[in-house]
C-alpha cells in the first residue's frame, strides 16, 4: 500500500514539474488553454442550470395540476 501511494505521489511531483516546465517555455499557448478551459467550464454550468430549472419546473407543474 505504502509503495503505490509512493509511486502516486512520484507521478503527481513529474507531472506538477513538467506542468511549470511547459508553463515557462510557453507561456502563450498555456494561457490559451487555460482561458478555453474555463469558457468551456462556464457554458457547461450555463447548460447544466438550464436543465436543472427545466426539470424543476416541469416537477413543479406535474405536482400542482396532480
């Protein structure tokens, strides 16, 4: 158990490492991804909170005409 929680932690370090490495060398197009990133997020949560109204409603007024 310790060694596999030792291995997850060594891949978790390489990947924050090589994460700052790509940052540095290109800072340009880690922004560009970031920035898709969260506008895709955000249309996602838009989306997700347009059904969640949908559905609400519609149990609302299957409850009040029942």
């Amino acid at each position: 158990m310790l060694k596999e929680l030792g291995i997850v932690l060594a891949w978790i370090f390489v990947g924050a490492v090589g994460a700052e490495l790509i940052r540095k060398s290109s800072p340009k197009i880690v922004n560009k991804v970031g920035r898709k990133s969260r506008e895709g997020i955000s249309n996602l949560k838009e989306a997700f909170m347009v059904g969640y109204e949908s559905a609400t409603h519609r149990q609302e007024t299957a409850k009040v005409s029942a």
